[in-house]
C-alpha cells in the first residue's frame, strides 16, 4: 500500500522541449526522470496536479515478486510513468538521508 511520507520531498521538474527531456535536481546533481527517477527505490510517485501517483514501476515490481506478472507488466508500468511524467510536475522522493539514485532492480 501507498504511504505519503511527510518527509518526502518534491522534486520539481525542469523541462527542456528542444531535447524533450525532463530533468530534477537530486543529490547526485541533476538527473533524468525518465531514465534515472523511473528505475529509483526513492521515486515514491509523481505529483500530477494536486495528486501524488505512486510510482508504477513499484507496484509492479510488487506484482512480480507476489503473482509472478510477466515483463509486460513491468513495460506497462513504464510507459505509465512517462504518461504521468508527461502530465506531472515533480518527482516525489523519499531519500531522507540525500543518498541520490539507488536501483530499484
């Protein structure tokens, strides 16, 4: 289940349409969202609107560990978390200690 943790932090995102690339500013300096936030164990979701939507790749994650899913449902969640970063406007991180990317395969 979801938890919203109140020390999260909201990572805000920095877009550059020439590249069509979406940046935040993590502990590591600035990173990817889409190919640095996404595959992070601190990515907790993404801020859409007024709403905070947990990280698909987690759930997923999940879901294989418990059901056995097969990779599509990881692919899925994939293309989720670029429809929300699309729409988003931060990462909500949890790295309370400001250790920067940890894999979360």
């Amino acid at each position: 289940m979801f938890e919203y943790n109140l020390l999260m932090k909201s990572l805000q995102f920095q877009r550059d349409p020439t590249k069509n690339s979406v940046n935040v500013e993590c502990a590591g300096g600035s990173v990817s969202v889409y190919s640095t936030c996404a595959y992070c164990k601190h990515c907790a979701g993404i801020r859409v609107g007024n709403r905070v939507v947990q990280a698909p790749q987690a759930k997923a994650l999940i879901d294989m560990r418990q059901r056995g899913a097969s990779d599509e449902t990881l692919m899925n969640a994939a293309m989720m978390f670029n429809t929300l970063v699309r729409d988003g406007t931060a990462v909500e991180c949890n790295d309370e200690k400001n250790e920067g990317y940890l894999k979360l395969f």
